[in-house]
C-alpha cells in the first residue's frame, strides 16, 4: 500500500499526462508509471483509489487531500 503522500504526488503527475478521445472513452497519450499509451483513464483512477483507503477520487479531484487519517 502507498501512503497518501505518495498518491498525491502521483496525481500532481498524472495532470501532465495527455488524454484524448478514443472509441467513447479517454484514454492516455502518454506513459504513466506501469499504465502503457492507451490506459484508459478510469483505469487509472481505479488503481488510485485501490492503493489506499483513504484516497477518495471524488474528494482528491475537488482538492481535499486528507492527511495522517484526519477528515477534511
């Protein structure tokens, strides 16, 4: 498991990652860690919110960011 320090910094990354449009989904232009050109972004998200508990994808896209298990 990765600590949420370690995920934010991730998801600092991953907004330089271009995304476009493809068969009605978005998928990746470009690499992300293990994620090859064509991941589809939801994908990406998934494995996010897998990696720790406390990472919730709608709170982390509004910019809460929680820390040391304290709620926003």
């Amino acid at each position: 498991m990765k600590s949420l320090i370690e995920l934010y910094a991730l998801w600092d990354r991953i907004g330089d990652v271009p995304i476009v449009d493809q068969e009605s989904s978005e998928v990746t232009d470009g690499a992300f860690l293990h994620f090859p050109i064509g991941t589809q972004r939801e994908e990406i998200w998934r494995w996010f919110e897998a990696q720790h508990p406390d990472f919730i994808l709608g709170e982390v896209m509004q910019g809460i960011r929680r820390f040391a298990g304290v709620s926003p």
